[in-house]
C-alpha cells in the first residue's frame, strides 16, 4: 500500500494525464487533486488493477473516469470501459461526470439503469458506446439481449463496491465479471472494504494495488459531528427545533424506513416551503425529478433512506442529520460523506445524530468506527428527554412556519 503523503503528486499535471484531460479538468474548475485522486490516478494509468479506499465525497468518480478516458481507444466504436454501480442516481452522476471530463474528447457513453425506457439505453448501444455505466441488474438484462458485448472490454470499474454487496448483487457482479475478458483491467472502489469486498477482490483481481486515503479516522475537519440524546416520541419536535437554531443552507433527513422518511415529510407537509422525500419506492421518474430539484437548490430539505446514503453529489448540501442512528456504522460514514463535499462552496458541514436513551451502543459503536468522540449538541429551547418533572411536549410546538401561508427564502426556517 501506498504512502499518500510521501509519494503523490500535488498537481494534476503530474498524475501522468492527457493534455486533453488537463484541459477538461481545468475547464471542470478543479485546481488540485484529492487525496484519492493523485494517489490512484498514476496507478490507474499504469495498467494495473487497484483497489481504492476513499471515504464518501472526496472525488473517487474523477479518480477513475479520467484514467478511463486516457486509456481507452477513442477511434474504437466498441464498448471498452463498464461502470457498476449500485444506483440508478450514481449510474447516472458518473456518466454526467464522465460527459464533462470528456470535453476534450469525443468519447460515447450509455448509461444503462433499470426504471427507465430500455430502448434509448439500446440505441446508445447499437450505436456505439465505449463506455457503459450502469446498474449490475439492466448490464445483465442487456447482456442477456446480446445487445451489450463485452469481448473488447479493456476496463472494468466497482464503484462503491461495499455498496453493492450490501443490497444483494454480488451473484449479479460475478455472473458479469465471468463474461469480461481476463486480461482487462479491473479498478474497485468503495468507501470500507470489509471482508465480502476483499473476497470479490482476491476472486476477480490479480495483484491489485492497494490505495488506502480513508485515514484512521473517518471525521474531517470540514464535518462538524454532534449527537442529541432524544426520545423516540420527541423526535419530530427535536427536528424542528434543530432546524430553526442552524438554519442550514440546504439538510437532508435520514430516516432508517421509508415508511420513516413518508411519516417526517407527512408532518411537514402544509408548513415548509421546497421539501420532498425519496426512497427505493419511488418511481424513477419522481426519484429524478426530486434530485434534479435538489441539485438545483429548489429542494432545501430532503427527507431520504440509504438510497442517498451513496455517492451523489449535491454541492449546496450543509447539514446531515440522521433522524435514526444507523444500524450499521458504515452507513454513518456514507450519510456524514453527503456534507462538507469537496464541491461545497463554503466547504464545512455539520452531522447531527439523534440518539435514543436505549441506543447508546450503537452511538458507541459509531465512535468506535470513526475513532472519534461525538460531542453533544448545544440544543437550546427545549429538553428532548422526558424527565421525571412534568414538561411540555416538543411534539406540541410551533410548527417552523405558518400552515396557512408560505413564507420567502430569507425565512424559511422560521417559527410561527
């Protein structure tokens, strides 16, 4: 493994890249790599398989679509490079990611997910795309049609690897893998590499490179950490409060259901202004329409499952707060990943945790992860635990604005 700090470039202009992906780069507004990016970029480019370990929102999507599009053949029509990913939002941020970074270069994707018009996805490929980005489900399906041939497949990529093992496609990414040349080049990523990842990289990887830019601790100096020690029934009355003492620039709400993220926005709705939820349920149109509203700050408070959890780049985004602790402590490290984003304007975040008097292992277990303690929130106003003395109920608060009238941006966190 590799020493980031003693061996990586600090510029762009020594990973080893085209002068055409130099130019994209710079048009893009990047003005120097990552961490994960100018470690792994110089291994990538040399051929070899790599593993790379980076936690969510440091850039691990240029860090394989550039090298991607140095190394394939742009006057071979055929599909040389393939994307997996566990998403259909992460399909296609990779292959707007790869458009963009692609300014210089005359370069043909398809992205192919499942939830969308299949015919599109096969003209792209009739037509020639060299490279394909999709979910492991639709890469099968059109596999299946003959439609997508990979006998000249020079790359392929598992992009948040730890992902997709979680939700079941393991059987899906070997039966693809089997297909794929032996002699390709394989590049994983993944936020943590636990022992299912390592076994899919022995099985299908030779030698791989390990590139390990996670560091002992998964807490950054742009994410501030805190936790609120909460009543499962005084939840929804914390949240309000909390959201009119930061008054974030734009939050996302995790909640551990879907039935969870329907019940918060239900409370919500009537008294906020630019709010939505998304979760697996939803159609792919509705999912699409409410990430596009997002990215464009139409959306200032999204209330989401772990299908956000994963890889999706949204700049404005300042405050995660994870209305149920997770139940597993990587998926603490991918939801904290969304704020504090490398694309950030301000560049700093805050992720708030409540946590109920009966799940104190698992806030324990999510320092242990992370190797830090959290501190305690600074909640003023109201007291989110129930004590022996008789106090109001948070859930009879205010709601944070008017239920008979709208309210303009400059107030939209307010209390009635």
């Amino acid at each position: 493994m590799i020493s980031v700090m003693e061996q990586a470039p600090s510029r762009f202009e020594d990973l080893g890249l085209s002068q055409d992906s130099l130019f994209s780069i710079k048009r893009a507004g990047f003005t120097e790599p990552s961490p994960i990016q100018s470690a792994f970029i110089p291994v990538a480019l040399t051929g070899r398989d790599c593993i790379g370990q980076a936690r969510t929102g440091t850039g691990k999507t240029a860090a394989f679509v550039l090298p991607i599009l140095d190394l394939i053949d742009l006057e071979d029509p055929r599909t040389q490079a393939l994307v997996l990913t566990p998403t259909r939002e992460l399909s296609q941020q990779v292959a707007n990611e790869a458009e963009r970074l692609a300014f210089k270069s005359k370069v043909t994707t398809a992205c192919c997910v499942g939830g969308r018009p299949i015919r599109q996805q096969i003209r792209q490929l009739e037509e020639g795309a060299q490279i394909v980005i999709g979910t492991p489900g639709r890469v099968i399906d059109l596999m299946g049609r003959q439609l997508l041939k990979l006998p000249d497949l020079k790359l392929v990529v598992l992009d948040e690897a730890d992902r997709m093992l979680d939700i079941g496609f393991r059987p899906d990414i070997e039966k693809i893998l089997r297909q794929c040349p032996e002699s390709r080049q394989t590049l994983l990523l993944s936020a943590t590499l636990p022992l299912p990842v390592e076994r899919l990289a022995r099985r299908y990887m030779r030698d791989p490179e390990r590139i390990d830019v996670s560091v002992a601790s998964v807490a950054h100096e742009t994410i501030d950490q805190y936790y609120i020690t909460v009543d499962h029934n005084r939840k929804f009355g914390t949240l309000v409060r909390l959201l009119v003492q930061e008054r974030p620039q734009q939050a996302i709400v995790f909640t551990r259901t879907k039935r969870g993220a329907e019940e918060v926005h239900r409370r919500f709705a009537g008294r906020l202004t630019k709010m939505a939820f998304i979760h697996g349920d939803l159609a792919q149109s509705a999912r699409d329409r409410v990430m596009q509203q997002f990215r464009n700050g139409e959306i200032r408070l999204l209330i989401a499952t772990d299908v956000m959890g994963r890889g999706i780049d949204v700049s404005g985004i300042s405050h995660i707060i994870n209305y149920d602790i997770p139940e597993d402590c990587d998926d603490y490290v991918h939801r904290v990943g969304r704020t504090g984003r490398l694309s950030s304007t301000e560049g700093h975040g805050a992720a708030i945790t409540f946590v109920a008097p009966d799940e104190g292992s698992q806030l324990t277990n999510v320092e242990i992860r992370i190797n830090q303690m959290l501190n305690a929130y600074p909640l003023t106003g109201i007291d989110p635990v129930e004590k022996k003395r008789k106090v109001k109920h948070v859930d009879d608060m205010p709601p944070p604005i008017s239920r008979t009238h709208a309210v303009d941006d400059d107030d939209f966190w307010s209390v009635a």
